[in-house]
C-alpha cells in the first residue's frame, strides 16, 4: 500500500514549525547548561538507534520492508533529536521531553510508517547518502541528527551564536534566524532518516521541500529566478576555465568598488541619502558579483556579461533605487553589518558544497538538481543583500529566510450558492 507521501509527493520526513519566536532570557543564557542531560540521552539514544538500523539494513535486503517496531524507535530517535537540536540551537523555547513523541514540540517532525524499500538502494545506502551528507554537514555540522552537531562554523552555529545575543536583548529570536535555523535542523533530520533507513526518498534540499510556506518580507535586494535547470556539459566540465576572465575582472572592479564605498559613505552622513551615480556604479558591482557567483557554482547556466546590467541573467538580483537612510544606522553601519556578514560567510561553505555537488550532477545528467538550484539560489541572494547593506545601497538590514519566494496569498473560494452582488446605483 503506498503512503501518503508516495501519493502526492510530500516528503516522508517533514519539518513542522510552530514556534512564536518568543525566548526565555534566563534559559537562554544558560542553555547549553540546561541541555547536558539531553545531550547525554541523546548520545545513548543514537547509538541504539544506529545498531538498530543495521537490523533494518538486513531486514530490508530480505524483504523490501522494515519491521514497524524497529522504525518507530528509530523515528521517534530522530523526532527526539531534532527537538534537542531546537532547544540547544534556539530554534525553539521550550525544555523538550526525554520520549520524542509526536506533536508535543514547537519544531517537530511529521515521519510517514514504513513502507516498501528498493533492495537495491539499501544495499548501497551510505554510498548514495554522501552528496547529502555533505551538504548536511555545511548547513548543521557532521552527525546532522545529534544534539551538539554545530560546534565549527556552521550556518546552524552562526544562527545559534546571533539568536543567543538577539535572545538576551530582545527576548525574542528574530524570525529570519529562526526560519534558517530550522531549514538546517529539517535537511539535517531527513538526511538522517534517509541514512538510518527510515525511508528511501533522497533527501530534498529545496527549502519549500523543507519546510513549506516560509514568509518572505518584501525587501530592496531580491532575487529573480527565471533559470532552467538544464546545464551544458561541456561549459560545466570547463566552467573555472571560462570564469577566468571574471574572475581578473571582479578583482578589477573591486579596488574602484572600494573607493566608491568610502565615498559614498562620507556622502550618505551628509545628505542621508547615496547619491545616484554612485548608487548605480555599486549596484552593478554587487549585481555582477552575484551573476558570477551564481555561474560559478552552477545555479546559473548562461556565460554571464561583465558589466552588470540588470535583467541580462535568468538568475538575477533586483536592486531598488537609493533612499532615505538614518545617519545614526549610516555611521555605524560597517559594525551593524557584521552579524550579517557571519551569515554570509557561513552560507559561502554551503555555496562550495552546491557548486561541487552541481558539477557532478550537471556533468551526469545535464541539469542542476532542483534543490542545489534553490538553495544556493537564496543563499547568493542573502549574500547579495548583505553587501547591499554594508554598501549602503539600501537601508534594509539582510533578510536570512531560506526560501526562494513568499507563498501565494490563500484564495477564499466563493460559495456556489452565494447571490450575486446588487448593481451599484448608477451616477446619475
């Protein structure tokens, strides 16, 4: 009998949010203190569930199927884990429980039964998880399902360490941090359960695959995807060859680019607002360097022009023109934008990760994953927005939700036997 999942295309393993954002001083400050009991059950807990997916292994070789009860512990483990991954990197409040079960967490997790396997798939499983695994391990760390998984730079770590600051002053996780926080911890959490065999659907990275309906504030910076996925081998195969000229050209282009930030800097303190020209100058520059990006690591097929006109890329960065902007944010901006900068440089671990993966995909089967597309689509465009920032092109501060667009606005569906509305009575 086929799942739900199987049915209409739904992930097996699907992310469920419904946290509020608000967060405790008192257990914030003291978080990782307050986890340790969790972070040891947490350790015991996956080893017995790892001994327990070597069963499945075999269980699935011999008959297409794992046993029930062997799943739903290995699922609850995983349900489990990722409630501690919320609590310890603040994608959530609340202390979780020691059980993992179902609905009882602000960040949860949705796991189909189990259904029938390929043998085939199984056989070769830690095999064929590495592409994800490797992308897991930029987003959240190595050991994507355990507890304490972000100690180097992660995007997961980055998120944790800002929201821990955010959290102390504002008693409140900023929603884009919290969006993604939680886009790692899910990625991570299917990668696992493809992994431990709780399903065989590969994991997805697309973030509306993820977690769907993420919000997305309209903002100054935004990106424009109008790409297919289609790759020419031979441009992939020679990709860093041709970039060459690009890459002397950004380099050109970044002393001047300098200059103008200095300038414009200066400009902006005195009458508030960047003057035009230099506007346009830095515009194209941080437009042109995302183009570059963007054909670097194959979320963009065409060969990009050099000059950084907008609407010449399928995957484009819209910039808005120049406007009032606060002396005060203007004056400090080169510190206001470090937070942002982290974030950057984080996601540029997962920008290399897209753009390895991508060649191999690109060269194999002549098209970009759908999912690599998408995340290093957002990812370039989280960086495109925070040098607009520190550029002061746009007072907006950088917006870190994964997600590729907002969700469309529900449509209320009319009544069939709803009346039709009276005429207006005419003007005259």
């Amino acid at each position: 009998m086929e799942s739900p999942a199987e049915i209409d295309g739904t992930p097996p393993i699907r992310l469920v949010v419904s946290d509020d954002l608000g967060r405790s001083r008192a257990t914030v400050c003291f978080r990782l203190l307050l986890a340790i009991p969790h972070l040891l059950w947490v350790s015991i807990w996956g080893l017995l569930a790892l001994l327990v997916a070597v069963v499945m292994w075999f269980a699935i070789l011999f008959t297409a199927r794992s046993p029930r009860g062997l799943h739903d512990f290995v699922a609850r483990f995983l349900r489990y884990a990722t409630h501690v991954n919320a609590y310890v990197f603040l994608a959530a409040n609340p202390f979780p429980g020691f059980a993992g079960d179902p609905g009882t967490y602000p960040v949860d997790l949705e796991i189909e039964g189990p259904t029938r396997q390929s043998r085939l798939k199984a056989l070769f499983r830690i095999v064929l998880a590495l592409p994800a695994l490797l992308l897991a391990s930029a987003l959240s760390g190595p050991g994507s399902a355990g507890a304490f998984n972000g100690y180097v730079l992660t995007v997961l770590a980055t998120v944790a360490f800002l929201g821990w600051f955010a959290a102390l002053v504002r008693a409140r996780m900023p929603e884009g941090l919290r969006d993604l926080g939680t886009y790692a911890i899910g990625y991570g959490a299917q990668t696992t359960g493809y992994v431990l065999l709780l399903t065989d659907r590969y994991p997805d990275s697309s973030p509306a695959r993820v977690r769907p309906a993420q919000a997305l504030p309209a903002h100054p910076v935004r990106l424009s995807l109008a790409d297919e996925l289609r790759r020419s081998r031979f441009v992939t195969l020679f990709r860093l060859l041709l970039a060459f000229p690009h890459l002397v050209w950004v380099s050109l282009w970044s002393v001047p680019a300098t200059v103008a930030v200095v300038i414009g800097w200066v400009a902006t303190l005195v009458t508030g607002r960047l003057p035009q020209a230099l506007h346009r100058f830095l515009a194209a520059y941080v437009r042109y360097w995302s183009h570059l990006t963007l054909f670097l690591t194959l979320v963009g097929g065409p060969f990009p022009g050099f000059t950084g006109a907008p609407g010449r890329y399928p995957v484009d960065i819209e910039i808005d023109p120049a406007m009032q902007q606060g002396r005060w944010s203007v004056l400090f901006r080169g510190v206001l934008a470090i937070p942002a900068l982290m974030i950057a440089g984080a996601l540029s671990a997962v920008l290399f990760v897209v753009a390895v993966l991508g060649w191999l995909a690109a060269l194999v089967l002549g098209r970009m994953p759908h999912g690599l597309r998408d995340i290093g689509a957002t990812s370039t465009r989280y960086q495109a927005q925070a040098y607009a920032y520190l550029a002061l092109l746009t007072p907006r501060y950088p917006y870190s939700c994964p997600a590729v667009a907002a969700p469309p606005e529900p449509v209320e569906e009319e009544s069939p036997f709803a009346l039709p509305p009276e005429p207006e009575p005419s003007a005259a």
